[in-house]
C-alpha cells in the first residue's frame, strides 16, 4: 500500500533477512553449463514488454490524483482509489521484479543497472503519487471507516485490516506538511549507515597476515569470513587479532556514526510522538515491547545452555581451554556430497510432516524453472527468495555448495518460497504479503525438519554428531547471537534517552560486557574483540535482529509439535503460513497457541538446545 511492505523492500531489493549469505562458495562440481536455470520469460516475455509494463505504469499514476480530497464522498469511491493503488502497486512490483532477477544474472551488466535504476524511480513516483492517503484516509475518522468497510464488500475483503492500520497508527501520523517534512530528512538520516559502510568497504587499510601455511590473506570483511575458522589455531587468533584490532583503530569513527544513528532514531520517535525508540520501530508490525524484553530476559535465563555448549565445543575440538576464535570451526567434518537432484529429494523426504498438500506444493514448484541454484562468474552472492513477481510465482537464487550447506540453503529458501505460495493462495494480494517478524519461520523450521530426517538416517556416531553440530550453531548464531545483538542495541538507545554521552570507547565497553556475559567465564576474550559491534551492519536498521531470534524460537516451537504431534499440530503451523499479512504477526501466533510476549517459545528453543546438548555428550560419552 502506500508504505513499502515486506514484499516491496524486498522487491528494492533491500532485504537482508532473506539473503545474503557470506560470498565465497566454490563453483560446485555438478553444476551444468550454461546460464541462469530459471524462467524469468514467465514475468515478461522479453525486455520490451517489460518496458511496456514500466511505461505504463508510469503513465497511470496521474490518475490515482483524481481521487485527492475525495476518498471521503463513498464507501465505493474510497475503493476504487485503494484497488488503483493496490493493482499500480502489483505492477510496479513485477516491474522491479523482473529486472533486478535479470540484473542480478550478472551484475557486470551496466545495462540491467541501469533499468533497475529506473524501476526504482518508478516505486519513487509510486511513493509521492500516493503519500496523501494515510492522512486523507485518517482525517475521515473511525466511525465513518468503519461504516464504509461495513457496506462495501470490495473494502471489507481486500482493505480492512490496511484501513484499520491507519487508523491505529493516528496518534503517530502527521499532517501531510509534517509527513513530507519527515520523508525529506530520510536521505540525511540514513547518511550514518552510509558512512559506516563506506569505511568498512573503502577506507580502512585492511591488514594483511601471513597464516601458517605461508599463505598471505587481506583481512577485509570477506578476508574475515574465510579465514576465521581456519584449522590452525594460531591462524584463527592472528585473524581475530589483527581483523578487532584494524576495527579498533577506527573506534572514534564509527562510534561517532552510530551515535548519529541512535540520535536519529531517537528524533523519529519524538517526532512521531513514541515514547522511546524501540516503541517507534516496534509500533509497524504492533509488536509489544514485552515481546522484545521477554526475548532478551529468557535467553538471558538460557545462558548455562550456552556455556555448556562452549565446553562441548573445547572438548569436540580437543583443545586445553575456550577463546573466542575458537567459535566457528566445525565440529564435525562431512565428506558427503549433495548434488541438485538429491537435495530435492531429501527436502521432500524431510517435510513429509507438513502434510501431503504442502509436499505435492514443494514437488511441482521445485521441478519447475524458478531457481538459478549454481554459482557463476558474474553472479550476485548469497541466496534469496523473491516474491514480487505476485501474479506469477516466487524466484529463489541461489548460490550453492555441493555441501550440507548447501542443502541446508535450499531446504531453507524453498521454505520461504512455500510460505508465499500458501498465502498467496489463501489470501488476497493486499493481505498476503507477510511481514518480516513471521518471514524466518518457515524457511529455519525447514532447516530444523532436515536435520531430524538426516540424524534419522545417519549410519555413524560422526554423522550424528555432524547433524547436532548443525542444530547446535543454529541455536548459537540465530538465537543467542542475535539477541546479544538486540540487548546491545537496547542498552545504546537506552543510554541516550537517558542522557548518557555515547562514543566508540562506550559502544564498545557495552558490547564487550555482553561478550563475556553471554560467553561465559571460560571464555578467552580480549578487550579488542569489543570492537565487533563496528563490523554489524545491521545495528543501522534498528530494532531488526531480534526478528531472527524470535523466528527461530517460533520454528523450534512448531517443529518439535510437528514431529511429536499429527495432522492438527501441522495443520495449526500451516495456517500461520496461509494467514500471509492478513493480521498483525503476534496475532497470527496467538492464534496459532503461541505468544510471543510470554517466556514459553524462548523457554521451548532452551529445552530444544539442551536436548541436542545431551545427545551430543551421550554420543562422546
């Protein structure tokens, strides 16, 4: 609608959530010939009528104007003006779909840049045709709202939640002056995550170290990646060394960029009339504050599963004590190969427990032409799924290994693609569209649903302890991490609303308190690896991350259901999936018997991970 929806971020290709996965897979052996797998022929046929599309659309916006200070005269004049704007918003993003799918084929191509450029401009226009609805709409009132959803069948279907969104979001919306106003100084405010980028990619020197192989390694942000877990254990530790210390170097810079960021924060949310930050950046989806608290205050509770996990990792790795570099090599290795066909089959065979609709769903959509699986020279990083080709069917690129991760990706990003099939079917556009705080559930439940099905046919203790070691850095990185990060991000914006002088030196005395409370006392941790909060990119979306730990505490909720459970467990699961964006996402959970507000998904991924934990030590007993 007239804000950009989930789908439409990801669509401008703004989504992180979905995506991008460290680059630097190798090519996989079984990889065919050729180019992109998918059929993008099926959004539009050729580049021509896909200028036809963006044309078009283009020229129908000035119609949507006729409807200014008239969305008040009938219930069947307000939905006419909201159908112009929802079928102009279904097209645009089809646009946009097409051509950034074509641009990320290869994205040397300055052409597809270039009318990708274009397809942005056009959501531009879209967004300032369409910016006086919200006030217009609000300046009609409840009452006569409610009566206009009340006689029109064509609002009631398609645009009541939309038009009840506004209204609840009346006390936060300015007049069409202050709502411009606002939109004004979204360029200068994102200029902190511009900058902080701009170091991180361009102007620090970035240290180079001989490892013990006699090999060289520039330590950049890749550099980093993939050396961190490099086998040698001094090698690890010049990496951390070296990578925190560059950081480090650069502390009164980046502090000084996130402080602007938390200031800018904390001026939307007076400006809107919010009484903290984290109530102005919760108050889109209406997630409660208690959902935010009661996640970091649980996994606060959880924190001995977690030390206990650093011990299992000292004694897995053979190694006297525990440092932070220590951290990311693998537990276990696994030789075993995955090519195309037998990942297929093992997503097939491991989400047998969400029933025979959701299998036959997953078969058709994966033998067909809508995902370009192999790396290639030219070809954009990572993986994603993209919805925005609506009328059509999702795309899913990806990048992948001929290794567990790489079916553990494809597992995942199908996941995501039968969430959108399933709202999709089930709801109208204007209410499939799910938002980001559901969007990880059904792509991590289908990683959990992969690792029960091959630690249910693993033939050896190794390949067993392979599996948990999966489910184990699951645990770690999505939930633990990622609610580190969110108590950091609470305790920065907490400081400043209070009035408390923030600078690098400060952030980084916050962040690595929550090291070593999160990592526990056997944790080796030099102060240095305090500058990790310089290198997250995503404390510039503020109040984001805690999305990924709640989605993985609602997965490991549905899926131990699920496998203990029968048709109705399942069926409860699917119909969060079939709900799309019709309601607000804690809603859709309540319904489903789960509340994020409470302790019980937190408290159900702790009793999860020290389950996995005790099967882990049995197998080394």
């Amino acid at each position: 609608m007239t804000e950009l929806s989930r789908r439409d971020a990801l669509t401008a290709g703004a989504l992180a959530t979905l995506a991008m996965s460290a680059p630097g897979w190798a090519r996989a052996a079984a990889e065919p010939a050729g180019g992109p797998a998918w059929d993008l022929t099926e959004i539009y046929a050729d580049e021509a009528a896909w200028d036809t599309a963006r044309k078009g659309a283009l020229a129908a916006l000035p119609a949507i104007a006729k409807y200014k200070g008239r969305l008040g005269e009938s219930a069947a004049v307000l939905a006419e003006a909201l159908v112009l704007q929802s079928d102009l918003g279904k097209t645009i993003g089809r646009v946009y779909t097409y051509v950034s799918l074509k641009g990320d084929e290869d994205v040397r191509v300055a052409a597809w840049q270039e009318k990708q450029a274009q397809a942005i401009d056009l959501y531009t226009a879209f967004g300032e045709a369409t910016a006086w609805f919200a006030p217009e709409i609000l300046a009609l009132g409840k009452p006569k709202i409610d009566g206009f959803v009340a006689a029109n069948p064509t609002l009631k279907a398609r645009f009541d939640y939309y038009l009840a969104n506004i209204v609840r979001q009346a006390e936060h919306t300015l007049s069409p002056e202050g709502e411009a106003l606002l939109a004004s100084a979204t360029a200068p405010l994102q200029a902190p995550g511009d900058i902080s980028g701009q170091l991180r990619s361009s102007d620090i020197p970035w240290p180079t170290i001989k490892l013990s192989d006699g090999k060289e390694v520039r330590l950049d942000s890749q550099g980093y990646t993939l050396n961190r877990d490099a086998p040698n254990r001094a090698d690890r530790k010049a990496v951390f060394d070296a990578f925190w210390g560059a950081h480090g170097k650069f502390q009164n810079s980046f502090g000084a960029t996130y402080n602007a960021k938390v200031k800018s924060d904390i001026f939307y949310a007076k400006a809107r009339k919010y009484p903290t930050s984290l109530a102005s950046a919760l108050s889109g989806a209406n997630v409660p504050e208690a959902v935010y608290r009661t996640l970091v205050a649980e996994t606060n509770k959880g924190l001995p599963q977690l030390h206990r996990y650093f011990d299992l990792r000292r004694r897995m790795l053979k190694l006297p004590d525990i440092a932070y570099y220590d951290i990311y090599p693998p537990l276990v290795s696994l030789d075993r190969p995955f090519n195309l066909d037998q990942m297929r089959t093992l997503t097939l065979e491991a989400v047998k427990p969400l029933g025979p609709d959701y299998q036959a769903r997953i078969a058709k959509a994966s033998a067909a032409k809508w995902m370009d699986p192999w790396p290639r020279e030219g070809k954009r990083p990572g993986a994603y799924m993209q919805p925005g080709a609506y009328e059509v069917h999702p795309y899913l690129l990806l990048n992948l290994s001929e290794k567990y991760d790489g079916l553990s990706t494809y597992a995942h990003e199908w996941g995501h693609a039968l969430h959108s099939l399933l709202a999709n079917s089930a709801q109208p556009y204007e209410k499939a569209d799910y938002p980001i705080f559901l969007a990880e559930i059904a792509s991590t439940l289908n990683e959990q649903l992969l690792v029960a099905h091959m630690l249910k046919g693993a033939k050896t203790k190794e390949e067993k302890l392979f599996y948990l070691g999966q489910q184990m850095e699951n645990f770690r990185g999505t939930f633990f991490r990622q609610t580190m990060f969110a108590e950091f991000e609470l305790k920065a914006h907490d400081l400043a609303e209070a009035g408390e002088g923030l600078s690098g030196k400060k952030f980084t005395e916050v962040y690595f308190d929550l090291l070593r409370r999160y990592h526990g006392p056997n944790m080796g941790l030099d102060p240095a690896y305090g500058n990790e909060w310089a290198f997250i990119p995503h404390f510039y979306n503020s109040f984001y991350v805690y999305q990924y730990a709640t989605c993985i505490a609602a997965a490991t909720y549905f899926a131990q259901q699920i496998l203990k459970g029968g048709a109705k467990e399942r069926d409860n699961y699917l119909s969060v999936l079939k709900a799309g964006g019709s309601d607000y996402p804690v809603d859709i959970l309540k319904r489903a018997g789960l509340d994020m507000a409470s302790p019980a998904p937190y408290r159900a991924l702790v009793a999860t991970f020290k389950d996995t934990l005790d099967q882990a030590e049995a197998l080394l007993a």
